[in-house]
C-alpha cells in the first residue's frame, strides 16, 4: 500500500479497510485495483466525456431492473461534494454497475449456498479501463449484460410494464418477478454451450439443446418446497450413464422412514427388494421398482444432485411435482439417453434388459445447468411466468434496491443475515446441517419411499 500513499487520491485509499463517503461504504478493493492501473492520480477530470457517458449508463440502471440510486446517482448530483469525493464515488458507481451487469447485484459469495450458479470471472477495472477506451462507453459497459432471449424478453416487459402498456401497470407481484429475474439471468454464464441440457426448477421441465436448439423436452419432478429438500441451482457436466442403478438409501430414510415399518412387517425390506450392508447401510437391488428406476445420469455436483428415472411415471401427470428430496426425476429418459448417447432408444433398452448394473460413457460431456427461474422465454421464444413455488424471489427482490430493505439489513457481505461467517454457506442455521444435504444423495420422496420409488 505504500506504493500509492505518496498522492492524495492514494492516501484517501490507503487510509484503512474500509472507505466511507457522504455516508456510502465504497469498494475499495475495485477502487485500489483500478487507480492502480493510473498511478493513484484522477481520472473523470480530464475525461468529462467518458465520465457522462457512464453517468448516463448508470442513470438507464433502471431498464436492468436495477436502482440507479444504488450507485450514487442521487448523490452525485449534489454540487457540494469535494472533487476528490466525487472522483471516487464517480469510479465507485461504475465500477459497480458493472459489476452488477457483469454478475449480478448478489455476486455468488452473498447468495444462499444452493444458489450456486455464476458467470465466468470477470476483472471489474480492466472492463472498466476498456470502456473508457472505447468510442462508446456506455456500450461497452451495458455489453456485460447477458444477451440471451430471456434477458432480452424481460427487458421489453420491464419497458412495457414502466409505460403502462403491461395490464395491470400497478402490479407490485409482476414488477418483482421481472427485476429478479433479470437477476438470475446475470447469475449464469456468458457462454453457453450450444449442446446443453437446462432444468428449470420453477417450470418442472427439462430441454435438450442441440446447436443452440431446444430439440427434446420433458416433465421432471423435483424438490419439494420444504426448505431441506429443494432443489439447488448449479452447473455440471453429464458425463456417463448408469444402466440398472442400485439405490444407497441415506441413511435418515432408512432410521426415519423405512426401519420403523419393518417393526410392523417384518417382510419389508424382502418385498422391496432391499438389502442391508455390511457397514449396516440399506440398499435397494437394481430392478424395475428401483427408487432410481433404471436409468440414472451421472452428473458429479457438491449437491449429490441427479437426474434419473422412477417405476412410478404416473407422477409426471401431477400439476405440482414438487415431491422429491432434490433430486430430479426425468420423464422420458430413455429418449434423453438416446439422444445423449448418440444411439437409438433400442440400443438404450438393450443395456436395461441385461438387468445387470452396467455404466456407459457419453460420447461428449454435456453441460447441465439446473435453474430455478420464474420468469422466462420458452422454447417458442415467448415469456412465460411461474408461481415462486420455493419462495426465492422475496430476498433478491430486496437485495436489488436498497431502499426496499429494513434499515437493520443494509450490511456489508459478510454481515449478510442467513450467512454462517463460520461455515459460509449463505444458508441460516437450519439450512447447513449435513443431513439437508444427505438426503438429496440419490433420494425418493417421503411418500414414495414405501412404494419403492
């Protein structure tokens, strides 16, 4: 740090951990790293243009769904601020709208922990730097935004909703739904593969892409909306597939669900095909009743999330299929492996009637990005919306303007309430016990159980 005390500007930053000005906390490690790169000195009084350039971007703040105010534009305003004062709030209002564009108001270090998506890592300063650079500035920085349809489609329905053409122009419900989907949308990466499989929680539906085109569509059922069992939000890869899965039951369905009705019937675990370990875990044997079903998508994740099959399809005709432990059951995954595999469903089948546990690899990874999104573009390109089944939306939406949180919540990151500063999994106590985790491990829901599913 005493590299740059020897300018004022430098001695401002250098001047502790924390940087407050007319009552704002800044970012001074995005502050430091960008006067870093112009030796600690001024930047926006010898390049009025591109400061107004940017002022105007951040003022627009609003068509992201996002609160100018949340970046100074009130303050900036005031012609009584000190020169250096507004230097550094001008840097800190770019820095961090675009910031925000780039990955999000809530980046992943503030987000709950199954909330696990995020973009590529991006350096703040340099983007920064390079839109000074550039003939537009404002472009440059509105260019870190996603570019997808769903972005693009929330965007004009913010539009429409702010110029009363959206019925019902008052409605507080649907203005949420846009803004905080607009930033989940921030949250995935830039770069999506044009060969993809996406699991939209909230819509209970899973599309294939080839080629950037939904070619395969699907019902799936999926966590339940009990806090413990809902369905995270990540990326992985599907790298194999398991042909007649066993099923490792977790060991709180076992003590909590299936030991206690063998005291009534001793027959249970026979009749289900289940077995007892040698390290005194259950199992249940491979077969047409399999919780897992016979097919199951190997896809390594933190969550001990999968996509896999049941006996009991007569589920996927259910409205609400929010019944499982957070794992994702798949309708028609025979023909999703045969399109993963490359191969006809016959040769699917084939593996299956051997009734042995066989495995197979994809010819090629393909990513799965497993979301949960109440607003978005369908397959037909249209917006569609979903009910907050999981009740996600409520902290985003505060989250996105600070004038909608309680005085007592505006803290910074690490203060956050519902994070554990000794676990940091974002999630409150409740939420980070390992047996919330362990019973997403290849799990069946609690009604099912009994039957084998």
């Amino acid at each position: 740090m005493a590299a740059f005390a020897n300018t004022e500007l430098g001695k401002l930053l250098d001047s502790g951990p924390e940087l407050v000005i007319a009552g704002k906390r800044l970012n001074v490690g995005l502050l430091r790293r960008f006067y870093a790169r112009h030796g600690f000195e001024p930047v926006w009084t010898t390049r009025p243009a591109q400061a107004n350039s940017l002022m105007n971007a951040v003022l627009r703040a609003g068509e992201h769904g996002l609160a100018p105010q949340s970046f100074h534009a009130n303050l900036l305003r005031s012609p009584t601020l000190p020169p250096l004062h507004r230097e550094l709030l001008l840097s800190d209002a770019f820095l961090s709208y675009a910031d925000a564009l780039a990955r999000g108001v809530m980046p992943v270090e503030r987000r709950r922990d199954d909330e696990a998506l995020t973009p590529e890592p991006i350096d703040i300063a340099a983007a920064l730097d390079a839109a000074v650079a550039s003939p537009d500035p404002a472009a440059a920085i509105d260019a870190l935004a996603p570019t997808t349809s769903t972005y693009r489609l929330l965007r004009q329905a913010l539009q429409n909703f702010h110029t009363g053409i959206t019925a019902g122009k008052t409605s507080t419900t649907r203005l949420r739904e846009i803004e905080v989907n607009l930033e989940r949308e921030r949250w995935l990466p830039r770069w999506r593969p044009r060969d993809r499989v996406l699991v939209n929680i909230a819509d209970e539906r899973l599309v294939l892409y080839r080629d950037d085109q939904p070619v395969f569509s699907t019902r799936v059922i999926v966590g339940q909306d009990e806090l413990r069992n809902q369905s995270p939000e990540f990326q992985a890869k599907i790298g194999g597939i398991l042909f007649n899965p066993p099923w490792n039951i977790p060991q709180d369905i076992a003590t909590n669900e299936i030991m206690p009705k063998t005291l009534h019937d001793p027959d249970y675990l026979a009749r289900h095909n289940m077995v007892v370990l040698p390290d005194g875990g259950l199992q249940q044997l491979p077969g047409p009743n399999s919780g897992l079903g016979q097919l199951m998508l190997e896809m390594a994740n933190r969550f001990d999330v999968y996509l896999h099959d049941t006996p009991s399809k007569n589920l996927f005709s259910r409205e609400d299929r929010r019944i499982s432990h957070g794992c994702i059951r798949t309708e028609h995954l025979r023909e999703l492996a045969g399109l993963l595999m490359q191969q006809p469903i016959e040769a699917i089948d084939q593996a299956i009637e051997t009734g042995s546990t066989t495995r197979s690899d994809l010819p090629q990874p393909v990513p799965v990005f497993v979301i949960y999104e109440t607003a978005f573009a369908d397959t037909d390109g249209r917006l569609q919306f979903r009910p907050d089944v999981y009740g996600r939306d409520g902290e985003i939406w505060t989250q996105l303007n600070p004038e909608r949180q309680p005085v007592a919540e505006r803290e910074p990151p690490s203060q956050r309430a519902g994070a554990d500063p000794l676990t940091k999994t974002g999630f409150g106590t409740s939420r980070a016990v390992p047996a919330a985790k362990a019973e997403r491990r290849l799990s069946v829901p609690k009604r099912a159980a009994a039957a084998g599913d």
